[in-house]
C-alpha cells in the first residue's frame, strides 16, 4: 500500500466523520449567507469524498458513483426524519454532481498528485 493510499483512506474517514456530524446537526446561520451556498458545501464534500474514495479505495469509476448516492441519499433521509432538519432532492443532485465532476477531472488530478 503506498502512502499516497494510505494518507486518502485516513482522510477518507475523518472527512466522512466530519460531513456526516456537520449534515445531521442543527443549523443555524452557517455559511456567508449567500443564496443555496449549501448547495455549492454538497458539490465540494462530495467532489472530495470521491477524490478520498478513488484513491483510497477504489479507482472504480460505478463503484464511486454508487457509494456516492447510497451515502448522498442516506444523509438526506436521515435529515427527513429529525425534526430540525429537512430532506432535499436538489441537495443529492448537488452532491451527485460534485462527484462527477470529480470523476471527469480524476485522470488530471491523480496525475497531479502523484508526481508531488
């Protein structure tokens, strides 16, 4: 296993950690107050756990898909059901888009990293 791996799959768990706690707690005010800026937090969480997954995980390109919208769809039922907290389709299809364009940009950025 190389360090590159080992470092994304560490980071893959911490980030997942933080995500989750920060998608199921109540929120009051966080973020710049800019319209649907939650929107553009679920396009980069997601975009960065698929890079994490890809290079921790598995480079599978369906596999990250799938875990990508298991994972998305869990935490937006999970918001449906408390009661300070709201389940949204445009929030899974901001996450799901994050992490195709993660995909599309994958090839580059391995690339990248790798020659660091």
């Amino acid at each position: 296993m190389t360090k590159f791996r080992l470092t994304s799959q560490v980071l893959l768990a911490i980030f997942t950690t933080i995500a989750t706690y920060y998608f199921l707690v109540p929120i009051d005010n966080i973020g710049p107050g800019i319209p649907h800026f939650d929107k553009f937090a679920h396009f980069i969480v997601f975009f960065s756990l698929s890079f994490f997954f890809m290079n921790g995980v598995s480079e599978n390109v369906k596999t990250t898909l799938i875990v990508a919208l298991v994972y998305g769809a869990t935490i937006e039922l999970l918001q449906g059901s408390l009661p300070y907290r709201s389940a949204s389709l445009p929030d899974l299809i901001a996450d799901m888009v994050g992490a195709i364009a993660y995909l599309l940009l994958h090839p580059k950025l391995l690339a990248f990293f790798k020659a660091k």
